[in-house]
C-alpha cells in the first residue's frame, strides 16, 4: 500500500475538490481511500500541487491551458456511465496551484 498526501485533490467522477488529503493506493495504483490529513502519518509521501482522481486516464492535449484541460475532463466524465469505478490518481508536477495554471514544466504523472 502507497500513501501520499497533497495540497488539492479533484475527484473527477465527482466534482469534488479536496484540500489537504491523504490518499491510500493499492499495489495495482487503485485509489482505495482519501480522508483528510490530519497529522502527520508515517510512510506519507508528499506530492506538491495537485493530484486528480479519475476513472479514465488522463493527459494535457498539447499546451492547452488549465481552463480548457479542466473543462475536456468534466466533458469526458459526463460520458461514463453511473457505477462504481475503479479510480486511478495522477499528480500535476510543476503546477501553480495559485493561479490554477500548468507551467511550461508540468507533466501529468500515474501514481
């Protein structure tokens, strides 16, 4: 079992923006559990930025903006049908997370 901990999380399947989680991935990269950091807990990595959860893989087209990314994911989602998926995370490296815009280094990483 990995655990990793973050600034923000959006959970693509729900639309819901998380602050300050841990999430727990399974050997296969499943997230299994997100619950929110509370105290600092042994054998937490800590991934800057941001991490999104997601029932699909995700990428950045090109050099397309956060804004346009953002808005492809949501659109992507729409599409699936209602279950309970299994959901994967992938952290925004090099993201500025104050202005919710890629850098020219950012790159979307599976965990």
């Amino acid at each position: 079992m990995r655990r990793v901990a973050t600034h923000r999380v959006y959970q693509v399947n729900t639309g819901d923006w998380l602050s300050f989680p841990v999430l727990e991935l399974d050997e296969a990269g499943n997230v299994v559990q997100i619950y929110p950091l509370a105290e600092e807990i042994s054998h937490t990595e800590w991934l800057p930025g941001m991490i999104f959860v997601s029932p699909f893989f995700i990428e950045r087209k090109g050099s397309e903006p956060f804004s346009v990314f953002f808005h492809r994911l949501n659109q992507e989602v729409a599409c699936l049908p209602v279950s309970s998926l299994s959901c994967r995370a992938y952290w925004l490296t090099s993201f500025n997370l104050s202005a919710l815009e890629f850098t020219s280094e950012s790159r979307i990483i599976a965990l």
